[in-house]
C-alpha cells in the first residue's frame, strides 16, 4: 500500500522549509493551532511518528506494511506523544490513518507533496536539502 514518508526532496523550494523528521519516516498532519499562518507554520508542517520531528515536505513511497502495523504506528504516536493519560478509542485512530492512507493512495508513487491546511498539493522538486 501506499504512505505519506519524510523526505529531503523538494526542501528548499520555500524559503521557510524545514525538515526534522527522519528521511522514510512516516508522517502525518499537525493539528494546525490559532494561530494566524504568517505566525506558526503547523498548518504546513507533517509529523514524524517516531521521533515527533517535524517537515514540510513528504514523499508518496510503496510500503510491504500492513493496514493494521499503519494503523498502529499512528495510534502509538499520537497516543505517546499528545494524549497520554487520556482515554480515547482506538477507532479514532484507526478512522485518522485510515484518512491518510486514502490521501496516499490517491497520489502517484514517488510525488513529493506539501500540506496548506486541509489542502496537500504536489510540490516540484527544485532543490535538495538534508533531512
């Protein structure tokens, strides 16, 4: 199946790229806060789910993972990370990386993508940076 990983490629092609996140891990959507876009970059940034790091761009890659070790990758970061102590179904979850596994599948393999909010468009690839 299809996943959303960090990547270095396409760094650079914004003045206020950042990547954190280790190259390959998977990532998934920061909760955007209220802040105004101009003053946090959490509506454009993706999240490592291993190491919590942070970048703004991801790579479509082919994954031999299964839908169930996807899913638990992202309940165990989300559960490590932002809600522990916190009692919330497991279905939440799953529903969650289900939505990104939907998002991966309608892209092309090996397209480096941005995120804008809600919006995850693809990005050209003018620069390299490490990630």
């Amino acid at each position: 199946m299809k996943i959303l990983v960090a990547t270095a490629e396409g760094q650079g092609g914004r003045e206020d790229d950042f990547c954190l996140a280790d190259e390959g891990e998977i990532v998934m959507p920061v909760m955007a806060c209220d802040q105004t876009h101009e003053a946090c970059a959490c509506s454009r940034a993706m999240v490592g789910v291993r190491t919590g790091r942070e970048t703004t761009t991801a790579i479509v890659v082919e994954s031999d993972m299964s839908r169930a070790e996807y899913r638990r990758a992202i309940r165990e970061a989300v559960t490590s990370k932002q809600l522990a102590g916190l009692n919330v179904p497991a279905t939440i979850f799953d529903a969650q990386a289900d939505e990104y596994l939907r998002l991966a599948a309608e892209l092309p393999l090996g397209v480096v993508i941005e995120r804008d909010g809600d919006d995850f468009n693809p990005r050209a690839v003018a620069a390299v940076a490490d990630c």
